[in-house]
C-alpha cells in the first residue's frame, strides 16, 4: 500500500461516517460486516458452489520442522471464486475495511500505523507470532 494511501481512507471514511458516528453503532456495523465477510464465503460454497471446503485435521509431527509444515499444510479451499461471489466478497470486505477505519478514527488510531507496527511485530516475533 502507497503512503498516504491509508491516511486518504481514513479521511474519507471520516467525512461520509454521517448515520453510525456513535462508538456502539460502529463496533456493531464493524461486527455485521465481518459476519457478512464470513456469509458470501458460506454462500460461495453452499449457493453458488464455485468454492468447496474439505477440512480435516492438519498434518504435524514433533520431527516436523517449519518449513515441512508449511509445505503440508492445506487451506482446505477447492475452487476459484466466480466473478460474482467475488465482486460480493470484495464489496464486504471494503465494508469491513470502511468500518475499521471508523473506528481507528473514534479512537483516533492513524490506521497506517496500525498496520506498520503490527507489519513490525510480525516481522520481529517471525515464528514464534504463530496462529
């Protein structure tokens, strides 16, 4: 992401917020647009079925060494997203993203820092920031 690119967001997140300015109104629309994120996904595999889910446990052993399960181990998705499921997964996503941004703003969090320091824990921490 360019410089400035976050800071424009923010600004224009900060300018047509009109309707949900209140903390609790952008916590819960922050919350419904993850749940919508989550929802296009379910609907790409059980609606659409561009997408397929076979999960099963993720293979590991106490010999394994990083690099071995990172090449084992499996996202569990099948298929591409169609340009439909798609477009709804991009416009969600930015919904989730404008709401972040309103709420780094209440909080009056510069959202480029945010993702330049967790950017640096990452990179500091490196495998032993595993989730």
């Amino acid at each position: 992401m360019k410089d400035g690119n976050c800071k424009a967001f923010q600004e224009a997140v900060d300018t047509y917020l009109i309707r949900h300015r209140s903390i609790l109104d952008v916590l819960s629309k922050f919350q419904e647009s993850s749940v919508r994120v989550n929802r296009a996904i379910a609907k790409a595999v059980t609606s659409c079925g561009c997408l397929s889910i076979n999960a099963c446990r993720q293979p590991t052993s106490a010999t394994m060494s990083l690099a071995e399960f990172r090449q084992q181990v499996d996202d569990h998705l099948h298929g591409e997203l169609c340009e439909s499921c798609r477009e709804v997964l991009n416009t969600e996503l930015g919904a989730s993203l404008f709401y972040l941004a309103a709420l780094c703003n209440l909080l009056h969090f510069d959202l480029d820092e945010v993702l330049k320091q967790e950017a640096n824990r990452i990179n500091t921490l490196g495998v032993f920031n595993l989730s």
